[in-house]
C-alpha cells in the first residue's frame, strides 16, 4: 500500500471537492511533506491530533484564494513500484518554477530548490502546481 499515494490523493480530492480540511493517519514523513507545502503557500496549516480513539492524524486545513484552491494539481512521481531518484544536477523544475518537487534526501524531506542549494539529490516523491 502507499500511504504517499493515499495522502496525496486525499489532499487532490479534498480540495476539488472544496473541503475545508481533510485529515489523514499520521506519520513523519507526511507532516514532513505538509511542512514544505505550508512554507510554499499550498496549504494554510497542518496540525497533528490525537483523535478521541487515540488515533494519532495530521489534519490538513486547505488553502483557497477567490474560491479557487491552491493545489491546482498534485501528482506522485516516484511509486513503490518504480522508484525515481535524481541527482542534485537533475531535480526537475516544474512548470518553469510555478510548481514545487519534494524530495527525500540524506538531508530530510526537502523541496526541490532547498535540495539544489543543499547540493543533495534523492528520491523524487511527488510535484504540486
């Protein structure tokens, strides 16, 4: 199962649906992506909860700007199936640096222009516009 997948699936879907927040199962890696999109603008907060069952969830409230969310398109790159790396020469600009890639590096979980000036590669996780 991928928990990215889900995660980022749940965030495109809560936001065409024009949800308010959506709430997922927590864990480090996704408050670390929730993290970079916070500090770029995607989303206005994330919050970790402990439910009334003791359930521990990353609560993601989203962004909207005229009616219009944030997250125009969210997209995994690289799947448990097929792993994509990149090297610190090769992280992909997307949209001409509209978008943002988020990584996992030696570093921890980076945005793609943290990475760059870092000078570390990694995984590519996913891309958002």
């Amino acid at each position: 199962m991928d928990v990215i997948g889900n995660f980022i699936t749940i965030l495109r879907n809560a936001s065409r649906a024009n949800k308010a927040s959506c709430c997922v199962q927590w864990s480090a890696l996704k408050d670390g992506i929730a993290k970079i999109f916070k500090d770029r603008g995607y989303i206005k907060d994330f919050v970790k909860e402990q439910t009334a069952e003791g359930h521990v969830v990353l609560k993601v409230v989203l962004k909207y700007v005229n009616g219009v969310a944030a997250i125009t398109e969210i997209d995994r790159i690289g799947k448990p199936g097929r792993r994509q790396y990149a090297s610190k020469e090769k992280i992909p600009s997307i949209l001409g640096g509209m978008g943002e890639c988020v990584l996992s590096t030696s570093k921890g979980i980076l945005s793609g222009k943290e990475a760059k000036q870092l000078g570390v590669g990694g995984e590519l996780i996913c891309y958002v516009l």
